[in-house]
C-alpha cells in the first residue's frame, strides 16, 4: 500500500487542469482585449470610410459642376493620358490649342484672359473703324449730293447737246450722201486701176522669175569656172616660214632658223619644199619630205627629226619649211567638215587631228562632227583653211548612218557658201596633212577588209600572192623572226622573250 505523503496520479491531473485553466484565462483575456481594440478600430474606419466617402461625393459633385461651367461632360477627367480627347483635361487643351492659338497659355484660365485682352483689343479697332467708317459715310453722302448736282447739270447739258446733234447729223447726213456718191465714183476707178496693177504684177513677177533662174544658172557657171581656174592655177598666197640651216642625214636631223623668238612650239610639223618650188602650200607637188621639232635651241635655231624624206629629191640646206598650223606671235583658226581618216584604217581620227591643231598653238573654230552636229557660228576671215574630210554618200552608209551623212553634206555646202564669201581657202585633209608634214606613225591592217597594205621600205617577195588571204613565201624567213628553243633551267626564269623585237 503506498505512502500517503507521496504524490499520486490524480494530483498530478489537478495539477495539470489548474495550470490548463490559468492559461485559458490568460488566453481568453488576451483575445478580449484584442477583440475590443478592434471592434473600437472597425468602429473608427467606417466612421473615416462614411466621411471619405461623404467627402468623394461632394468632390464628384464639384467636378460635375465644373464640368458642367466648362462643357466637357466626359466620364475620364484623363489625369492619366491628358492628350486624349474624350477626356475633360484632353477636350480642354484641344480647345486651348485650337480657339488659342498664337495666345494659347499654359492653364485655361490664363489663355481666356488673354483671349479677353485680345478681344477688348479687337473691339477698340472695331470702334475707332466704325468711327472711320461712319466718318466716310458722311463723306461719301456729301459727295453724292455733289454728284447729283453735277448729274443734274451734265443731263441739261446733254439735252442741249443732243438737240444740237441732231441739228449736225442732219447736215452731215447731206454732206455724207454726197461724199458717197463720190466715193463709188473713185471706187470704180480703183478696181480699174487695181487690176491694170495685178496684169503689170504678173508680167513682171514673171520676168523675176526668169531673172533669178538665169542669176542661178550664172552663179553655178561662175562657181565651176573659179574651181576650174583655181584646180588649173592652183594658186597661193602662202609664203615659206622658214629654211632649213644644217642637214645630218644619218642621225635624220635638220636644223632650221626658227626659235623662242618667233614663239615656235615643240612637235610642232612642217613640210620641206624644194628651192625651185612653184609656189608654198600649193600642192603636193613641191614638198620633198616633213619634219617635226624636236627642241628649240636658241632664239632663231630649232632641232627637228626627219619625219618623211624623198631619196631622190633628199631634204637640203636652204630649203624652205612650212605649215599652215603655225604664224609667229598668231593663233591661227581652222574649219573641219567631212569624215576625218589621218591614217587609213578606217576609224576616226577627228580627236589626233584636234591634237595636233592645237599642240601648234592654232585652234578649230567652227567643226562638224561624225554625227552631223555643227560647233560655231559661221566662217570668218580670221579662218585660215576650210578643211575638208571625206564627204559620206546616204547611198553607201548603213541605214542609222544615213540622217548624219545628210546633215555632213547640208553643212559641207553651207561652209562652201561661207567660205567663198569670206574668201576662205579651201583644202582636203591630204593636201592639208602634206602641208603640216604629217607622216601616220601606225597603220593598223585588219583582216577582212579593204585597206591597202604597203611596206615603205624592203623588198617584195615574188614568192607570195597577191591575193588577200594567201601569204605563202618561198624565200627564206629573217632569223629575227625565226621559233627560238625554249631552254629550262630549275631554278631560273625561262628567257622566252630574249632578244624579242617590237614593231608595227
């Protein structure tokens, strides 16, 4: 049987049921007290919430009033996109920019002041103008009133006046009726004179006619006779620009006694004549060879190559030198018509030709080109030559060359025209490359075609055929010319091309 004085059981569950029933006490006071504080809280915040929403209701009320004072009824006051027009603040700064304009201020009050200053502004001009105005009216009616006065005055005037009208009608109308009488008279005589006029007319419109056919016809016989005259004469007027001084015909050197002095040009061309000449820049005939200026070497001394040279007639010292190109202290002019081929292959020189025109110090004032399109005005008597290329026939070109061809003879004959007014000589392009000592430095022969082919110097061989297209030669091949062995070396270059010459 256990002791009395030791703890049991049931002391143990009274132990635990008091301390349980303190904790729920303290528990239960605890949830009271939070419980009253916030019942007091729900009590004050719906006291807060019916003030703030009694506040927000009249704040909505104010809007609404304000909405209503400016017009803009819309639902969105548009604090979040003021730019939108269906909102009250968008609707606002739309009507300030629009109805504001130049006057429009930052808020909307400040831009009806100014509106209002603007307007009371207005309204004064509009006043002083009504007082102008007014002002006028007054004016004008005074000068109505002397208007009418004047009208008054001018209506008994014209009554006078028509009166007096019909009194001169009447004794113009006499004057008149017997003025007309005498004017058909003279009418009568004018349509017999007029048509004696129209027979003498005809007669002699008819002898004008036959007048201007026999003007034409003598012209045309005049023309042909002066050609025929000047190809049988074959004048000029053209005198020697210098002489040759010393001759080396081994270097082809020849000096003549022009220099910086008469302001010669380098690679300026002339043609040698013979002493015997019949006259400079004449022909062909005379020029024994060309030559072009190297260097110039003192004031009347140039040195000049030996372009072209006659080894029967050899260029010597005394012969006479000219070009046509060159005039001491002058700038000669040219005109250029027709097709220009300085060398014979076909193509057009025109730009070679312009070159070497102008490396001479001379120019080209009036030109037409490949196309048929004429530069300058008319010729002068400044021109020197009128230079004459190959004039096309529209019957020989191809189909699209054939507008060019007319528009190069139309103006072949205008600068005939010209040039017979002014007294301008007139050459072809090889009479003309012969007097500038012009010798072609290439000839391109392109299989095919037509173009003469001669070699200037060497022999011919009588082992080929003359017929384009077979060049077969018995004779023996120059060892210039013959296949050489190609010798490798590792290491080193192939010497293919040792010892090659170049030509044309």
């Amino acid at each position: 049987m256990p002791s009395q004085n030791q703890p049991t059981g049931v002391h143990f569950a009274l132990i635990f049921l008091f301390m349980a029933t303190i904790m729920l006490g303290v528990f239960s006071f605890l949830y009271w007290r939070d419980y009253n504080e916030a019942q007091i809280a729900a009590e004050q915040a719906g006291a807060n919430y019916q003030k703030a929403e009694a506040a927000l209701r009249r704040a909505n009320e104010k809007i609404e009033e304000i909405k209503k004072l400016i017009g803009h009824q819309f639902d969105s006051v548009g604090l979040q996109d003021p730019e939108d027009p269906t909102t009250v603040l968008g609707a606002i700064t739309l009507h300030m920019e629009r109805f504001g304009g130049d006057l429009a201020q930052s808020t909307y009050s400040g831009t009806v002041e100014k509106l209002r200053q603007e307007l009371d502004t207005v309204t004064q001009e509009r006043n002083a103008r009504q007082q102008d105005q007014n002002q006028l009216k007054r004016e004008i009616l005074a000068l109505q009133n002397d208007y009418q006065t004047m009208v008054d005055e001018a209506t008994a005037a014209r009554d006078r006046a028509e009166r007096d009208k019909r009194v001169v009608i009447a004794n113009k109308e006499e004057a008149i009726a017997a003025k007309d009488k005498e004017i058909a008279g003279l009418e009568d005589d004018y349509h017999q004179v007029q048509a004696e006029l129209e027979r003498v007319k005809g007669r002699l419109e008819n002898e004008v006619a036959l007048r201007d056919d026999e003007i034409r016809k003598l012209t045309a016989i005049n023309i042909r006779l002066n050609e025929k005259i000047d190809k049988e004469s074959d004048k000029s007027f053209e005198v020697a620009d210098g002489v040759v001084r010393w001759v080396d015909h081994s270097s082809k050197r020849v000096w003549i006694n022009l220099g910086h002095f008469d302001k010669l040009y380098d690679r300026t061309g002339f043609s040698v004549y013979t002493k015997m000449h019949q006259g400079i820049g004449r022909g062909k005939a005379d020029i024994k060879g060309s030559i072009e200026v190297l260097r110039i070497l003192d004031s009347h001394l140039a040195e000049c190559r030996i372009l072209d040279n006659d080894i029967d007639r050899p260029i010597a010292t005394g012969d006479p030198v000219y070009t046509p190109l060159w005039s001491p202290g002058l700038t000669n002019s040219f005109s250029l018509v027709g097709l220009i081929d300085i060398d014979g292959d076909g193509q057009s020189d025109r730009q070679p030709l312009q070159n070497l025109i102008t490396a001479a110090g001379a120019k080209v004032d009036n030109e037409v080109d490949d196309k048929g399109n004429r530069s300058g005005k008319a010729l002068t008597v400044d021109t020197k030559f009128l230079i004459v290329g190959k004039i096309p026939d529209p019957t020989e070109v191809l189909p699209g060359d054939k507008d060019a061809a007319l528009e190069i003879i139309k103006h072949h004959s205008q600068m005939l025209k010209e040039a017979r007014q002014q007294g301008v000589r007139v050459v072809s392009l090889n009479d003309f490359l012969s007097f500038i000592g012009f010798k072609p430095t290439r000839r391109l022969w392109v299989p095919g075609t037509e173009v003469p082919w001669r070699l200037q110097q060497g022999s011919k061989s009588t082992g080929v055929s003359p017929t384009a297209g077979v060049r077969i030669s018995t004779g023996s091949t120059s060892a210039l010319y013959k296949p050489r062995r190609v010798r490798t070396n590792p290491g080193q270059k192939q010497k293919v091309f040792r010892g090659a010459r170049a030509g044309y």
